[in-house]
C-alpha cells in the first residue's frame, strides 16, 4: 500500500500570503477542516503540540487575534506567555531588534507578531530562531485573517474558484485587504474593489483585480461582500470621508445588499464601525458570516502552528 507523503508547507514562518503557494493555502485550509470537525467532536487536541511555547508579542491593541492565538494554541497543548510592551523594557529605550533576541533566547516555539510598522514580521524572524506568525505588520499583511476568511468563504459559498468578491472600503491602508486580495486571486476568485478613490486606488488592477466605478457595479451579482473599516490611525486627515458621509456613500444597507448574487455572504474582519460600513441591523441578518469568521480563527490558528512545526525538522 502507497503510503501519502505529508505535504509540507514550503515556508517555515508565516510572514505573508504572497510568500505562500497555493499548495500551501489549500493545505493549511484543508488541515483547517480536519482540526474543525475533530473539535465539533469534543476530541481533546491538547496532546498535538507538547513542550511548545508560544509568546505573543503585540505592539499595536488587538481583541480578537490575539485572543484567537492564545486559545488556538492552548487548544493544542501549547503554553502561552503574552509580552506587555507598556510593561517592558521598551519604555527603557530598548529596541524593537534586542527585545525580540532578549524573547528569542528564552528559546520559545513561536512567536505571534503584530507592529504598527510594515516589515516588522520580517525584522523579527532575521534575528529570531523561533517560527514567527504575523499577526499584522502596518498595512502589509495579516495573513491568519486572510485564511480564515478563505475558509469562511469555502464553506459558506462552496469555492473560492470563480467566485464574486466585492472588497469595499480602504484597500490602501489595509493589511487584511492586501492578504486578502493576494489569497482570493491566487485561488481564482474574481476579486473587485470599491472605495473612497484616494483609498481604493486605480493601481490596485496592478494585483488583478477589476477597480469598480460605483458601489453597485461592485456588489451586482458578489458572492461575498468583504467590509473594511477606514483605518484612520494609519492616515493623515484628509484621506477619508467624515463617517456620516462615508455611510452614504459607500456603507452597504439592505437596499444595497439586494444587488448581489442570491445566497450572497457579507463579511468584516473586525472591529466594525456600526452605522459606518455597515448598517447595524445587518450584522445580525442570516448572510452575515461575521461571527463565523471569528469562530474559525481559531481552527485556522490551530492549523497554521501545527503545520509550521512539521515544516521545521
Ligand atoms: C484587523 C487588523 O487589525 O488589521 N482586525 C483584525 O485583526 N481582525 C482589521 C482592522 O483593524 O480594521
């Protein structure tokens, strides 16, 4: 009997999806899947990853990634140890580059990563030993968003292949945008942005994807509608409309809804700005797939960190 080499992911750190093949997407989704189902069978996982730390080192506010990280990795048997950057050295003046080799000698497994500044996964994985997880760098990437999203998307809408997705919002300074639209044109969705013009700018065609005139042009016949809120902490002001005015452009409400395909699915990475990008009411209506999307992150976590330790001899 043949005997299924495991695949492997090619990468030993998740930095960013455009590094990732679609192999790699596909397994990480397919693990996913695995991880999911065992859960929903109440199978204890907490023997997967033995004598494994984690530490999360977040210098920039997160609720729901951080969270995530932390129960996906206790779920499998990992300890968890989160770095308080306000209670650190850094308020010493110790820098970015000594407090992650200060972390890294304490020879933890993984570290968890997000920094205001674009790049900063990067810098942390050339002076560490330990497998590095991006957790958002500036408006580069949030890739573990990006692929819960995709699994979202599969199992709500059946295919990531020939899909509709409408991404509307600030593409430009958005790091799950930019995961985003890596991941869905790998995989060969039709992927169309719409936003403010300053923030969903005509060089996006650049990554392949079609740059709608109007808001209806982007939602006729979406499969999924990907929500962003205006990251107004990465912007001068200026850039983007009072919220009142981005509402009645660009906010998506049950009129604007009907212009996608039947079954369509509507969702946000979190934190939503209500009656900003989003009618409040929506969030509850039963194409929102805004609460799954936080559920599966932790599959998707638990899948990722597994995956990187068999990656690693
Ligand atoms: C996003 C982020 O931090 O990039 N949130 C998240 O991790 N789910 C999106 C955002 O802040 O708008």
């Amino acid at each position: 009997m043949t005997v299924a080499t495991p695949q492997h992911l090619s990468v030993k750190s998740l930095l960013a999806i455009e590094d990732l093949s679609n192999q790699d997407i596909l397994a990480i989704l397919d693990e996913t899947a695995r991880i999911k189902q065992a859960c929903a069978c109440n199978e204890d996982l907490r023997h997967t990853l033995p004598n494994r730390t984690l530490v999360n080192l977040f210098f920039e506010n997160s609720t729901r990634t951080r969270l995530s990280f932390e129960i996906a990795a206790r779920k499998l048997g990992v300890d968890v140890v989160n770095f308080e950057a306000p209670s650190s050295s850094l308020t010493k003046g110790e820098s970015l580059i000594d407090t992650v080799r200060t972390i890294d000698a304490m020879r933890p497994d993984f570290l968890v990563v997000r920094h205001s500044s674009s790049g900063a996964a990067h810098i942390v994985q050339s002076h560490a030993r330990a497998a590095i997880l991006n957790a958002g760098d500036g408006a580069h990437e949030h890739p573990t968003q990006s692929l819960l999203d995709c699994f979202t998307i599969r199992e709500a809408v059946g295919a990531i292949e020939g899909a509709s997705i409408a991404i509307i919002g600030d593409l430009l300074y958005s790091r799950v945008a930019r995961s985003n639209v890596f991941a869905f044109t790998k995989l060969g969705a039709n992927v169309t942005i719409f936003g403010p013009p300053a923030l969903a700018p005509g060089s996006f065609r650049t990554l392949g994807v079609t740059v709608a005139r109007s808001l209806e042009e982007a939602l006729d016949g979406a499969n999924v509608v990907y929500l962003l809120r205006i990251q107004r902490e990465r912007q001068a002001d200026g850039l983007a409309p009072a919220p009142a005015e981005y509402r009645r452009l660009f906010g998506i409400d049950e009129t604007r809804l009907s212009f996608t395909a039947p079954g369509a699915i509507l969702m946000h990475p979190g934190p939503v700005n209500r009656d900003v990008e989003i009618d409040a009411h929506l969030l509850n209506h039963p194409c929102s797939v805004i609460e799954t999307q936080v559920e599966n992150g932790v599959f998707v976590r638990m899948a990722v960190l597994k995956l990187l330790v068999e990656a690693r001899p």
